[in-house]
C-alpha cells in the first residue's frame, strides 16, 4: 500500500508544503534542522493535527482531503506513533503498556521478546532505562499491528550507546515488516544507516539542494565517522543513498 | 449525648462525597479537555458558591427546591411529598454548594497530564470516552481522593446553607453543626462540648490524610 502526502499549512514563522509517497517496506527518512515542520508533518499524518489543505491517502482510504470535507480521526487511521520522548502510560507495566490496544497476548509477547524487555514485563516505565521504555514505545505502537509506522526522533532521548543498539534493532525490524514506515530525524547518520529514502525538509519545504550540500562535505564526515571508531554499516549506507540522492 | 446528628453528618458527607466524585469527574472533564462558547461563564458560575454566603445561596435554592418551583412540584408528584426540609434537600443543596470543591483538585490533577499521553491513546484506537476512564482517571487517583477528602470534610462542617434548606428537624435534617449550635442557644454547653470534641479529630484524620497524599505526589 502507498501512503500519499500532499499537505500545506500555514505555521507561524514559515508555510509548510510538502508533497511525498511512501510505499509498502519503505522506510522514509525526512530529516532537517528542528524547528523545519517535520514534527508538524508526522502529527497532521497521524491525524493530531489538520493541514490547511490538502489530502492524505493510505491505499484506497482517503484520510484527509479538505476539499471534499474529509478528516478520518486518529483513531481510525490504524497507525503507530512513536513519540520524541516516552510517552508510555505511568499507570501501567511494560506488558500492559503494551498490550493497552492490542488484543492478541501471543503477539505482544513476541513484539516484547524480539525487542528484549519481556523480562522487564512487570516493571513500570519510570524503573527502566531511557532505551527500554523506548523500545516499549515500539513495542506499543506495533503490537496493534498498524498499517504504517511513524518515528518521531525516537532516539533523540537516548545515550549514543542505546542510540546504536536501537538502530541495529529497528533496522531488523524493518526487514520484518511489510508497511510504509516514515521517521523523522536530525541525525544524517542515522537517516543514511536507515532510510531507502531520505526528505530533507527546511522551513517547512523540500529542499533536495540542502541534502547536496551537506553531501559535499561527506569526505570530513567520513573521517570523522572512522576516528570514532563508529560501526562502518553507516558510511557504506552513506554511499548508497548519495547514489539514490543524485 | 444524642449522637444521631453526627451519624447524620456522616451520612450526608459520605452521600455527597461519592455522588460529587461521579458528578463531578466528566464536568472537570469538559472543563479542561474542551473549547466550547461560553466555558469561562460556566467555570465562574460552578465557582460561585465559594465566594457566596452560604445564606445567600440557601435562599435560592430554598425558593429553587419549594413546591411553587419546577423542580420542587415535579418532586411532589414523583416522590409524593415536598422536597424541602428532607434529608434529599439537604444532600441537593450540599451536591451544588461542594462543587467547586470537587472540581478544583480535579482541575489541577488533569491540567497536569501530558497531554501526549492522551493523543497517544488516540493513536492507539482509544475513543475520548475510554482514554477519559482509561488513561486519565487512573492518573489522577491523587486528585480524586483529595476532592472527596476536601468535600467530605466541608461537607461535615456546614450549615448555613443546610438549616435554609431542611431546617432543624431531629433525625432527617439536624447535622452535627445544626445540633451544636442549638445547644449552645439551649445553654446545653455539655452536649455542644461533646459533639464539637468529635468533630475534631474526624476532620484532623483528613487532613492528615490529604497532606500524605500529597507528599506521596511529590514523591513520584
């Protein structure tokens, strides 16, 4: 299935207007400086906020469309959101956090197993770790089994350790799933290690020169990459979306 | 010692507690979660009773609650007797007069939820009716207790409003206040003694109560 964005807004210091697809297995990375409306595009795709026109579509459902009047809430567009920061329920464990939405126990405790807190099931969200209660976060927004995915910095919040580790799992769990999957970032690194495609958003448009730019620099970067010993699954996934980029 | 009027405030503090936490729950709901055309009229108007004297609105509801009103003569055919001056009078005219009570450590118990916790919620399929039993109440337990806390304890303690609306009379509408207070103008200062020693130590409980509950707040 296709998720088809086409959305203008008017924001206080800039107009959003932006204009992208999203395919079945595709992970989209739009990545930009904060403040660029990329947050403000993930909300009005989940339905928590409304753009002043336009339309979004997932397959045959329209979603939004203000020129026929439509708005579909968010409750019935079926998705996962992944927030910056936790936003598990205080009140509940892991498990029930979990499994809040989700009829099918067998499968919340598979999603829990594959991202490595069943054992933490019983626990409440404040005595776990940052990259615990993230990867509750995930665990929560896929056990309904949602038809696509969106990731709002989830690792923003984490230490550059748990960063990594998550990233490796989400890039598993990408292989894994067959839905469009949309994940903003500020991070190049983590957009190059990720997306088959990346969106650079600035000032609230698309603005493929900025990611140019930054490209052009890459040789410094890479180097940079390398003295910090980071792992070099980066800077190769860097090669392949400059290719995509150009 | 005649302790009827204190088993009498106790039960009128216990039905008003338990019927304000119902009632009051899905107004400070409205009050909070929505934007509707007049909202800051209607938070005025429920805070009303605390800057009224209770004499004031024990009039209005006395005129409000009689046989010549609506409400009053709809009782009478319903129930088959007048409203005024029975133990239903008295709980009616403590619902209204403890309202703000209630609301107010609600307010502050829901103002304080992140309200990504309810888009989250949302998101996850729930409709605003179940993330309203389901994500907020079980996060604003502490509130709650300290609304019903605060409307008990104010409910065992007032009178103004009480004696405009039911009186005096023995075993249907004369609560503790009432009873001391009478007392005292019968010269019977041994019974007003008792009655007001009894007094104090139930509402030193709550309090104690409510400033745990409110450490415990912090704590998390």
């Amino acid at each position: 299935m296709r998720l088809s964005v086409h959305i203008r807004k008017r924001l206080s210091s800039f107009d959003l207007d932006v204009r992208f697809d999203c395919e079945d297995k595709q992970l989209l990375a739009l990545i930009g400086p904060s403040g660029a409306g990329k947050t403000t595009i993930v909300r009005i795709i989940a339905g928590l906020d409304r753009p002043d026109t336009g339309r979004i579509s997932f397959g045959d459902e329209i979603w939004v469309d203000t020129a026929r009047g439509i708005f579909v809430p968010p409750q019935k567009r079926s998705l996962g959101y992944v927030f910056q920061d936790y936003t598990l329920f205080p009140h509940l464990n892991l498990y029930r956090n979990v499994s809040f939405a989700a009829g099918d126990t067998g499968h919340v405790r598979d999603l829990m197993k594959a991202l490595d807190i069943w054992e933490l099931k019983d626990r409440k969200p404040h005595a776990v770790s940052g990259g615990e209660r993230q990867r509750c976060a995930i665990a929560q927004a896929l056990a309904r089994g949602p038809k696509t995915l969106l990731l709002d910095e989830p690792f923003s919040a984490l230490d550059i350790t748990n960063r990594r580790k998550l990233r490796e799992r989400l890039k598993f769990l990408k292989g894994e799933l067959s839905i469009p999957i949309i994940h903003v970032t500020h991070d190049i690194d983590e957009a190059l290690y990720l997306a088959d495609e990346i969106l650079p958003v600035v000032k609230g448009s698309i603005a493929r020169k900025w990611i140019m730019q930054f490209l052009m620099k890459e040789p410094v970067r890479k180097a940079k990459i390398h003295s910090a010993g980071m792992n070099t699954g980066a800077a190769a996934g860097m090669k392949n979306t400059e290719r995509k980029v150009s | 010692m005649d302790i009827v009027p204190l088993i009498l405030s106790f039960k009128l503090a216990l039905v008003t507690t338990v019927m304000l936490v119902i009632i009051a729950s899905p107004i400070t709901y409205l009050i909070v979660y929505f934007r509707f055309p007049g909202k800051t009229f209607l938070d005025a108007f429920i805070n009303l009773p605390i800057v009224l004297p209770p004499t004031v609105l024990g009039f209005y509801l006395l005129i409000w609650l009689g046989s010549n009103s609506s409400l009053g003569s709809l009782w009478e055919t319903v129930f088959g007797m007048p409203l005024l001056f029975t133990f239903s009078a008295i709980v009616i005219a403590s619902l209204i007069y403890n309202l703000p009570f209630a609301i107010q450590p609600m307010k502050a118990a829901f103002e304080k939820i992140d309200n990504r916790l309810l888009e989250s919620a949302y998101i996850l399929g729930l409709s605003r009716m179940k993330t309203f039993f389901r994500v907020i109440i079980p996060n604003s337990i502490p509130g709650i207790i300290a609304s019903a806390i605060l409307v008990f304890v104010h409910t065992m303690g007032e009178f103004g409003v009480i004696l405009m609306v039911g009186g005096s009379i023995p075993c249907k509408t004369r609560v503790a206040s009432i009873a001391i207070y009478e007392a005292v103008e019968a010269l019977r200062y041994q019974d007003a003694l008792f009655m007001s020693l009894a007094l104090i130590p139930i509402s030193y409980l709550f309090l104690l109560l409510i400033n745990r509950l409110n450490m415990n707040e912090v704590k998390r």
